[in-house]
C-alpha cells in the first residue's frame, strides 16, 4: 500500500515530479495524479470511507423523454423490470437523471428502442468518494476551528462533528444561539433545533415575525445540510462585524433543523452514500426484503397519499401519515410551540436542479394563496442569487417537478404542503446546486460559493418577510 502520508506531499510539490528523489516510480506517479486532481483514485487506497464496490458497475445517465409519457411514467415512477435509482428532473430540458448499472441499461434500452440519454458520471464510485473529507487532513477541533472560522466549509463534515460545532456557537454566543432536542429518531439520536434570536429592548419576543429553515431530509443531498450551517456562521458574522444589517437579525426569530434526517445521514457517511430515506423499520406487511426507511418528505399529513413504491421504494411513504420519526416529532414540536413562534417563512433546502419550487406539490390543479405575490418573492430569491454568483435558478410550482400530474402520489405529503398550509404565509423549496454534473455529489470546493449565493436569497427573502404587513 502507498503510503496516504503522500497526499500531504503532493501539496508540496508542484509538477516537479522529478525533483522528488527518494521514491518509487509508482510513488512518484501517484503524486503526479495528486497534483493534477483535488483527490486521489479511490483504487489507489486499502481504506475507504465505505465499500465503494457496490457502485462500481453503476454510472448516471441523463435521459431525454421528450413527448414520449409513457417514458417519462417509466422514469417518473419506476419501472418494475427495470431497476434504476431516479436522481432528478429538469423539466425546462425535459430529462431526468438516473443512476442505472449497465445490464438495466440495456433493459430500459429494450424497453424503449428511441432511448436517448447521455452519460452524466462515467465512475461513480470515483465521483463518491471525493466527497468525503480527505483523511490525511487531520483536524483538531479546539485548535483549528472556533464560532467565526470557515475553515469548518473547507469539507462536508459528520454529524458528530456538526453537533460539536452547534455545541460550540452556543457556549461562543450563549444569548444569541440555543440549541434544543425536541424528539429522538428511530436509532435513538437526538433530533435538534438551532434557535437565533438576537436581544432587542425595542420589540418582544413573542411579537417577532419568525423565520423556519430546514434541510438534510434527504441523506444523501450534504450540500444542503452544509449550507445551512453555512447560513448561521453568515448570520453570526453579520451580528458581530455587519451593523447596517443587523435588521434581519434583531427584528426576527429563526428557527433551523440543520439535519432533518440523523440516522439516514449518518448512513451515508458509513455504509452508502446515497441513501435518501430515514431508517426506520416500516410497518408495511409483506415486506420479505425487510427494507427500511421512509421518505420524510411524503410523510406529512396534508394530501398524503400511500406511495406506489414498496417498503424498498426510495419515495416509500410509510403506511400512514407521520409514520416516520422525524416529521412526528417536528409536527408534534411546532404544534406544542405554535403561541412561541409566528411563523411566516419557511424555506425547505434540497438539491439539487437549481431551482425554486412553489406549493403546492401535491397537485397543479389547487393554485396556491397569493399566487401573484408569491411568484414575485420568488423570482426575487432568484435574482438574489443571480446577482451574488450569476447562477440562474429557475421559478416554478413544485407539482411539475414532482410530476403530481402524472402520478398524484409522487407529490403527496411534503413538508413544503404541510408548513405552506398550516403554518407559514410563505414557504418555498430551494433545490440548490447543481444543474446535473455532479448531481448530489457536488465536491467541496462549492460548499461556500453555494452558501453565498444561498445567502443572498435567504437575505432577501427575509427583508421582503420584514415588510410584508
């Protein structure tokens, strides 16, 4: 085995391979590869953050369905002779990305003689394992990182590390930032609310306008999760250093779920990637696979619907409302908490499509409430992002994304619906980067790009919230 110790050597050469007396010409040639690419080939290690096996016959394809419905149906909501894993849908281009393993392929090939796709990642296993944090990097918590240091966005980080850090912004800022455990998941971790409140003697608590973020129901979308960290250490920084826009902080409440989905995340940092689901047993009857999970985002109780998916369907909606941990105990907090908090926006984070989706995304046929002003809110969150980093995220009603006219059932029961209908005037999912290369495995090196820019629609869609009478 080479020695992992040469990743820490490969930053301190350049291209001069050569000059590097001493080595192998194997040593010496990986260091070439080091210097050419943010991490080495997963084959080069004996030790990898999961079994990277069970993707290596995988690859992500992007399949135009065009007009052909019967196609879109297929890829929509799974194909029973064929299995793929459905990734997302660009409906402006009229594709969806899937992960498929080459004798599937050839299946849905047969299926559908006029398949047209692209190959949108060739490794997969590659692409995943650049995820993780580089190993060789060791990190020092009490040393390296405290409240106002970015050097936490540097890498994706795990839930240990995450709760440690949230653990530390409340000793750094004890009246600003609290952290409570409102339930425990099914494997027994704490389920946690992030509260920022800034003291101002000229308006009371209970009358602040309050403002709910949450993300990390998917396990595998991290960049959401880091974002939203990312939002607090911006909020935190403004508080300290950025006086003229301290408005948003001591005029309103936030409330933040950093990680909606602990036991699912958790999975994806020690067995596989790009787990969806929570973990939970299910009660669904027969279940001869023993499959666990359900979808989070299909397990509230406004318009749910019993998905067409089995237990071992990745948008499995448990067999009752609420059924899952997790959107049980946020119902059952924010119900014991309704005279605490008036909510007034509410933004759900996912990835990723760049795009902003509007309720409802149970059906296209109920137009939502303020239609006319809710659309303009969004298409300023989008420009907000767009003057901070010139990326475009598109505007459109969570149905079509979700297909709900097609297959009612693939948008019953979100999170988007329940807090749009029962608990917030304005509410939107944000699918954030990208807009398909990397799909949920977008690299490091974009966590803070996309923090800013996410930043940036958050600010305004606060100020708008602030106004708003």
């Amino acid at each position: 085995m080479i020695p992992y110790t040469l990743v820490i050597l490969a930053w301190l050469v350049s291209t001069a391979v050569g000059a590097v007396t001493g080595l192998t010409g194997e040593e010496k040639q990986l260091i070439f590869q080091l210097t050419q690419n943010d991490k080495p080939h997963y084959s080069t290690f004996e030790e990898h953050p999961i079994n990277l096996q069970q993707y290596s016959s995988d690859k992500v394809i992007r399949v135009n369905y065009g007009e052909d419905e019967d196609l879109l149906k297929a890829l929509a909501g799974g194909d029973p002779e064929v299995e793929f894993k459905k990734w997302s849908k660009n409906s402006a281009e009229r594709s969806i990305d899937i992960q498929i393993n080459s004798d599937n392929l050839e299946k849905l090939k047969g299926t559908f003689t006029n398949l047209t796709y692209k190959v949108v990642i060739e490794d997969l296993a590659q692409s995943i394992f650049e995820t993780y944090p580089d190993s060789a990097q060791t990190m020092n918590f009490e040393g390296d990182f405290h409240a106002t240091s970015d050097l936490f966005f540097k890498e994706y980080r795990p839930l240990e590390l995450i709760n440690s850090w949230l653990e530390l912004l409340t000793d750094t800022y004890p009246d600003v930032i609290t952290l409570e455990t409102i339930g425990k998941t099914y494997e027994g971790r704490p389920l946690n609310v992030v509260h920022l409140s800034i003291p101002d003697d000229d308006i009371e608590h209970h009358d602040r306008k309050t403002i709910v973020l949450t993300t990390g129901t998917h396990a595998r979308e991290w960049i959401s999760v880091s974002t939203l960290l990312y939002t607090i250490y911006k909020m935190l920084e403004y508080y300290e250093n950025n006086p003229d826009n301290r408005r948003i902080l001591t005029k309103l409440d936030f409330l933040f779920i950093p990680v909606m989905n602990p036991d699912g995340y958790v999975y994806t940092w020690e067995h596989d990637r790009l787990w969806r689901k929570n973990r939970q047993a299910v009660s669904e009857d027969p279940n001869p696979k023993n499959c666990l999970g359900i979808d989070i985002d299909h397990s509230y109780n406004f318009h749910w619907t019993h998905s067409s998916d089995d237990a071992c369907g990745e948008e499995y909606s448990g067999e009752y409302a609420f059924e899952a941990y997790e959107s049980k105990i946020w119902d059952d907090y924010l119900n014991a908490t309704n005279k605490d908090h008036k909510i007034w926006g509410y933004l759900d984070l996912h990835s990723y499509s760049e795009e902003i989706l509007m309720p409802y995304a149970y059906s296209c046929e109920q137009n939502p409430r303020d239609e006319e002003n809710l659309i303009e809110l969004a298409y300023g969150i989008s420009k907000a992002i767009r003057t901070n980093s010139g990326k475009y995220y598109s505007v459109l009603p969570a149905c079509l994304d979700r297909d709900s006219d097609l297959l009612p059932d693939l948008g019953s029961g979100t999170a988007l619906d329940y807090m749009y209908h029962n608990k917030a005037y304005w509410a939107y999912q944000l699918k954030l980067r990208d807009s398909g290369n990397h799909g949920f495995l977008l690299p490091h090196k974009y966590i803070e790009p996309v923090g800013e820019e996410t930043f940036a629609g958050i600010q305004y869609f606060c100020k708008f919230i602030l106004n708003d009478d």
